[in-house]
C-alpha cells in the first residue's frame, strides 16, 4: 500500500475513478476490447450489486461514477473488473496496478464529474460530440436507451418504477 495514501469508501458513497492500462498503452482502442470491457463491467456490476452512474472507455484509460457497492468495498469490485478484463486478454499486463479515486459528496460534483466523463473524448479529439463516442454512458443519459451497461440514472428510476406497477396489477 502506498504511504499516506488514504480510501473513503463507505457503503452508498459515491465515487469518480480512473484506472489505466499498463504504460498507458492503448489496449482499449478496438471495438472488441470496448465491448470486453463493458461486458465485464456489467458482470460486476451485477454480481457486486454495483451503481454505475456515468462511464467512458477511452484508448488507454476508464472513468467511473460508480456507488460504493453494498456486497463489498469497491477496491474489491474494481480489482474483480480489472482481473476479468486481464484474463480476457492478450496483452499482459494489461492495467496499472493502482486507481485513481476521488468521493464525490455534493450534486453539483457528480454533474461536474458526469460531464467531465463524457466529454472526455471530445476534448482528446477523438470525436466531435459527446454522442459519437459509442463506449459510454452519454446516449442513455441523452435518450433513456440501455446499452451492455446498466447506467443508473432518472430514467432507469422510471423503468423500475413502472415494472413494480405492472406487477402489482
């Protein structure tokens, strides 16, 4: 563990992290590594019971908005995202051993972060808008569409809102 170095992670905190890969090489630029990405997020996401509310995969590196999940601290949850992109790929090592992990405690924060997320891409000149980046959080927050990750938000809400009245009729 690194000296001084201090993690505030309490069930239901919210947090911004990045993590890149290894001598930030960019192992995440081909579509198929996206996806294998996004689908391990997903996996933990589930099996963690984990909050994502925002996500950008960029070449090198990944930003989160995710809650601390309510099974386990996230540190635990992240290393089982990291492991399962590693063991799913070719390149070895693939991540950076460490995170980067800010807690996000105010509303204003989280829109500034969910926006500094998906406008990530832009401002790296990867793309012209926020929307045309397709490995991110950005449509379901646009339009309420779902996409391989399970973004929490106002409209997921709705959804499960009117699933609970459908069942009680």
């Amino acid at each position: 563990m690194t000296e001084g170095l201090k993690r505030y992670q309490y069930e239901g905190d919210l947090h911004f992290v990045t993590f890149s890969s290894d001598q930030r090489k960019p192992y995440l630029a081909q579509p198929s590594a996206k996806r294998l990405f996004e689908e391990a997020l997903e996996r933990v996401r589930q099996n963690y019971w984990l909050y994502v509310l925002g996500y950008v995969v960029m070449p090198e590196h990944v930003h989160l908005l995710p809650r601390e999940p309510k099974s386990a601290p996230l540190s635990k949850a992240l290393h089982a995202l990291k492991s399962s992109v590693s063991k799913r790929s070719l390149q070895r090592p693939f991540w950076l051993p460490r995170y980067y992990d800010f807690n996000v405690f105010t509303s204003r924060k989280r829109l500034e972060k969910l926006r500094y997320i998906h406008r990530n891409p832009v401002k790296r000149g990867l793309v012209e808008r926020p929307e045309d980046w397709q490995c991110s959080s950005f449509c379901h927050y646009a339009t309420g569409g779902s996409g391989t990750v399970e973004i929490e938000s106002f409209w997921t809400a709705e959804l499960r809102e009117k699933a609970k009245l459908n069942k009680k009729q």
